[in-house]
C-alpha cells in the first residue's frame, strides 16, 4: 500500500472514513478546480479567496460534517481564512452556473477511470448500449431571509436542476441548471441534446418528451425510451397487439409516425403500451412508452422493464437528500443553492467510487444489495474530526499525485478491511394504506397524552 504507519489503525478499524477522504482529496485537489474556475468563469474572478477553498468550506457542509456555512468558517484555523465570511457568502452568491455544472462534470471524468481501473462497472441493463437516466429536480424552497422575500408568504424557490445519470458507473456525469424555479425542465433539453453519443439510451419520463428531443436523440445515431406526453400525439398505425406480461401490467406494441420539426419528415417508431395493474399517483392506468430501439436488440417486454428502471435516478435524488446536505434551506440566492446542489452530487460520485471499490472486493451483488449509502456517510461523519486531528492535512496529498492504477490499488486494498455488516441496509416492508383522518381545523391541535390514553 502507498500509504504509511500513519494511516495504518484508521485503515484497519475505519475503512470506509480513509476511502472517503482519500477520494475527496482527488476530486477536490485545489490546483484543478481553480484552473476549472479560470476557464469556466465569464463575469467571476479570484482575488484573496480561492474557488478551491470555496469548494472545500461547502464540501463540509454538504457532507454534513459542519452543520452550516457559519460553522465551516469558523472552523477553520486562522492561517486558512483567505477572507472573511461576508467575503464567502458573497462569492457564494456569484458562483454561476457553469462554474457549478463544470464541477460535477469535471468529478465524473475523474471517478470514471477511476471505476474501470477496479473493474467495477455494473452489468449493463441492455448489452451495447450506454444507458443514460434524465430526470430533473426543483429544489426545495428557502428559508425568507433575502430581504426581496420577506414582503410574500410564498414559498421562494431558488432553480431547477436536470441531471444525466451514467447506469454502468452510477456517477452524475452531467446537471444542467436554471436559476428560475418556476422555469420547465425543456428550456434545459437543448443542452442536454449535445451530450448525445451513438449507441446511447437515453431514458426519460414524459416531461421530456418533445419532438426535436426525440429526433435531436435519433439523429445522433442514439436510442430513446421516453414515456409519450400528452401533447405528441403522432399517427397510429395498424392495431396494437399484445406482447406478454411484467409484473406490473400486460404490454402491448404498436407503429407510431412521428414528424420531424425540423425537416418535416415522418418517421416511424414503435409505441409500446402498458395496461397497469394499478393506477399511478396521478391516476393512470396505462403508459405509453416512444422509442426507436430495434426489435432485435429489445423486445417490448425488455423495453417496458427498462423503463421501470427508470426510477433509478429518484432513488439517487433519494439519497442525496437523506445522506447528505443537498437542500441548504438557509441558502437563497439561486446561484449559491445551486453550487450545494451540485457539490451534494459531485459527493454522491465519491461514494460511487467507495462503493465501486467494495464491489470490486466484496462482490457486485452483495455491495449492491446490502451496502447502505447512510450508514456509510454516518461513520464518515462521526470518525471525520478525530481522523483529521490524528492524521492532519498535508499528509492526504498522497492521494492527489497517485496515478489512477494506483490509486485504485490502494482503495481496493482499503476495502478488504471493510466489515459490510456494518452497513446493512434496513429494508421496510409493504406500506400500509393511510388510515381516515378527522377533518382539518385550522389552527386546532390534540395532546397526545389524551389520544394515547382514550380521553376525549
């Protein structure tokens, strides 16, 4: 192993916390994000604090070691403090949204070779395709403490996000952001559109479903499977007929001409329908599934289960809310929530690779299966100061100058240490319906004293 005594008692009885912050030692080495900054940067500029040292203060945040901005400030020694909290918030508030989206972009190039060096990339959902998930997210509303929010009772919401999710490495390779939380996701979709290589598969829900989307996807020698949205209606042709059944519905397939925005040409696709066996959340009780995949490479049944995958990317969205401190409710200037945001998944692909790590020694199935992304990040929380005051700072560089087949050793070798037990996941049984509620009354309240105990 390339690392010394030092770090020899925290490798044996605290694994996952070494890994963890080896990691972020890569993905936050201070001389490439502020070159990323120098290149990225239209209006921004360095002057005493370092877009790094930004990086880094947040970082600390969003891990959920510091429970605020305040607190990550004042945690550092005074020879750290490049400038004074106004000065932070300040540059918080100015960091645009290319800076942000950059940054993700720049820590899933640097996990990806990271990952194929472990050999630890999952099975691919459908063999020649890269699958690539879309979803967005509306971040959550702000506390009111710009001073432009305090005249409202509405909820201020500080920008939407649009995330590209890579299926065989589990990295957020791609966001797109919009400061205007009541802006559509689709005003995001021509940027999205350039990232598009051949023999990809974009999956998406029916928010996305446009015309140019759909042919912007299949001209660039790609695939779609995108759910139909209400206002592409095409041309049916022929009569649907039945394919079989998946556990959640019987799926039927039909011809669909569509017609090019942009040239006028139709073209022919294949419509794939799942009757449900229940209902969804807004009430449907079919799916209408578009896409040009080929029959050969996936039948209607393999298309319908691919899209019920889908949701891979909510159960990312999931965990980065749980685990980690993605939603700063303090932080309402759009741009300054959005650069959390983006930390919170540049974190979310440090723990893909930890997690790659473990598959690489423990086994896919069993890292996959067991392995809880919030007990990982509980340990990481409760062992980080400790591990800093007995191994300080400069002694972490080590994994900065490490080539990638050798840092990939060392993490793999860390692993082997892991006990998974410790971090099992907890899995709930079925949910219950809701019981009935009494009518609301407003402003009213009970004591739960007197529910418990039967009095009325």
């Amino acid at each position: 192993m390339f690392l010394g005594k030092r770090f020899q008692s925290f490798v044996e009885k605290r694994p996952v916390c070494v890994m963890a912050r080896g990691i972020l030692e890569r993905l936050f080495e201070p001389s490439r994000l502020n070159a990323l900054f120098d290149e990225k940067a239209e209006n921004g500029y360095t002057k005493k604090l370092h877009f790094s040292t930004l990086a880094g203060l947040m970082g600390d945040v969003v891990l959920g070691v510091r429970p605020s901005v305040n607190a990550a400030f004042e945690a550092l020694a005074e020879g750290e403090r490049e400038a004074s909290l106004t000065a932070i918030y300040n540059k918080l508030d100015g960091i645009e949204t290319v800076v942000s989206e950059a940054f993700v972009r720049y820590s899933a190039q640097q996990a990806a070779p990271v990952i194929e060096a472990l050999g630890a990339r999952l099975a691919p959902w459908l063999r020649g395709y890269c699958c690539r998930i879309l979803d967005g997210n509306l971040l959550q509303a702000r506390e009111h403490r710009i001073k432009e929010t305090r005249t409202t009772w509405a909820a201020p919401l500080p920008g939407r996000a649009l995330v590209v999710l890579d299926q065989e490495r589990m990295l957020a390779e791609e966001v797109f952001l919009t400061e205007d939380g009541h802006a559509s996701e689709r005003i995001l979709l021509d940027a999205a559109l350039e990232c598009v290589q051949a023999k990809d598969l974009w999956i998406a829900d029916r928010n996305f479903c446009t015309l140019k989307f759909l042919f912007g996807i299949a001209r660039r020698r790609a695939c779609f499977l995108i759910r139909q949205h209400g206002s592409v209606k095409g041309k049916l042709i022929g009569k649907r007929s039945k394919q079989g059944r998946i556990p959640t519905g019987t799926v039927y397939e039909q011809q669909i001409a569509l017609c090019d925005p942009e040239t006028g040409v139709e073209a022919i696709y294949r419509r794939i329908t799942v009757e449900l066996n229940q209902p969804t959340r807004d009430g449907d009780w079919e799916l209408h599934l578009l896409t040009n995949l080929p029959k050969k490479d996936a039948d209607a049944l393999t298309v319908a289960e691919l899209y019920a995958k889908r949701w891979t990317i909510e159960k990312v969205f999931h965990e980065i809310t749980t685990t980690l401190q993605c939603e700063i409710c303090t932080l309402g200037y759009p741009k300054a929530a959005l650069f959390a945001f983006c930390l919170a998944l540049v974190a979310f692909n440090a723990v893909s690779i930890l997690k790659a790590s473990l598959r690489a020694v423990h086994g896919r199935e069993t890292v996959n299966e067991t392995v809880s992304a919030y007990y990982l990040n509980l340990e990481i929380r409760g062992t980080y100061d400790g591990m800093m005051i007995a191994i300080p700072e400069r002694h972490w560089k080590i994994f900065r100058s490490m080539t990638v087949p050798e840092l990939a050793s060392t993490l793999k070798e860390i692993a082997g240490h892991v006990e998974l037990s410790r971090y099992r996941k907890h899995r709930r049984g079925p949910k219950k319906p809701p019981p009935k509620k009494t009518a609301y009354v407003n402003g009213g309240h009970v004591s739960t004293y007197r529910l418990l105990s039967g009095i009325k």
